[in-house]
C-alpha cells in the first residue's frame, strides 16, 4: 500500500463524515491525502467537559472542529484562525497539505465555517477571523471550560496565549493542543518549552504529553 492510499483509506471516513466537500480537485487532494490525525487526537475530547464553553485556535479547514463539537458536546465554542490575516489569498506550500500553495485561503475559510455549522447540534457556535490573543483579550475573565490551540506552532505564540488563557479559562478548566516536540532542534520545539514554562510558574498544571503531538494542562 502506498503512502498516499494509506492517507487516503484513513481519511476519507471522517472526511466524508465532516460534510461540505467542495468539487475543486485541490482542495480534495489536500484533505484525503494529507495526516490529519484525527483520530489519533480526538482523546483529548474526554478531557473537556461536556455542555461546557469551549475554543479552538487554528481551524483551517474544520475537520478537527467537527471532531470536538461531536465528542466535547459544548453549549457554545468559538473557532479561531486568521486564514487570510496571514497568509493572503493562498497558502504556503506546505506540500500535499496546501496543495502545494494553491489552496485558497477563502475556500478553507468557507468550508470550516459550513462543517461547523453543520456539527453544531444545538450549540451555539461562531466562526472568527482573527489572531488568538486578540480575540481572546475581548472574552470575559473565566470563561472557557476548555481551549484546543493549534495556533502559532511558536514559543513566542503559545507564551503569549498561555499568559491570557491564565485569566480567561476558568479555574479547572482545560488547554489542549498540537504540536508537542520534546527534541529542542525541532522547529516547532518552542511549543513545549512554552508549556513547561507556564507550568513552572504555577500558571497551570501539567495533565500530559501524549502520541501524535498532543498535550493539555489544566488551570488550577
């Protein structure tokens, strides 16, 4: 079996699953045969509490947002990405990911917002064009029950959210996310030390670090 058909014969279940599939042979070719991890991640859903408030930072194309609207069941959830903000009207080329740098920015956009919509079962749900930290500083104080952040990739990003998280996350609630790399040359190490310094600080404690990049903390 090839690399791609592997990909291909993981995905297209809960792709299919996620509805609202656009007929743009890109846009396919991205979703089926790139690793979105989506069952491997989709754990992290048992950590949050249902009926609860919750956010994701970092949705692209929705995929994972339907797997925690359908596992977390929130009351409400905000998903959070600066498509376009970023990255103008197409992607970098990230390989098969992006299509190789001609995925619409706008297209991810609109099919994340269509999937949501799609998963919402009752909640109440809202699609945001920003950057994390500006859109959380406008939440009250303690008001997350749980946060999925697949953001920045950075230690300078996740720093940044963790020190607003510390206020907007109730007490006991959940910050989950992608990317933990424990080997300091990795370029996307910054994540970990990030964690594990907010975790020193007494800002939060440490639940775990997990198989397929994953973490979560928990707010004292």
């Amino acid at each position: 079996m090839s690399f791609l058909t592997e990909h291909f014969l993981r995905n297209a279940k809960d792709i299919l699953s996620a509805g609202s599939i656009p007929l743009d042979w890109k846009f396919l070719r991205a979703e089926f045969f790139s690793d979105h991890r989506l069952k491997s991640r989709q754990f992290l859903c048992d950590l949050f509490p249902k009926g609860g408030v919750g956010a994701e930072f970092g949705v692209f194309t929705g995929l994972f947002s339907t797997i925690l609207l359908n596992q977390a069941k929130p009351k409400s959830a905000y998903f959070v990405d600066p498509w376009w903000l970023i990255f103008g009207n197409r992607y970098p080329d990230w390989g098969i990911y992006t299509a190789n740098g001609r995925l619409s920015t706008s297209r991810a956009h609109n099919v994340a917002s269509q999937r949501i919509k799609r998963s919402a079962q009752g909640a109440s749900v809202s699609v945001h064009v920003d950057y994390s930290v500006p859109f959380l500083e406008q939440l009250p104080d303690n008001n997350l029950d749980w946060v999925y952040l697949d953001s920045s990739h950075s230690y300078e990003g996740t720093a940044e959210e963790l020190k607003v998280l510390r206020r907007k996350v109730k007490s006991g609630g959940i910050v989950a996310g992608d990317d933990w790399h424990d080997a300091l040359d990795h370029p996307h190490s910054g994540v970990a030390i990030a964690v594990r310094e907010a975790v020193g600080a007494g800002a939060f404690e440490m639940i775990g670090s997990y198989p397929a990049l994953q973490w979560a903390i928990r707010r004292p």
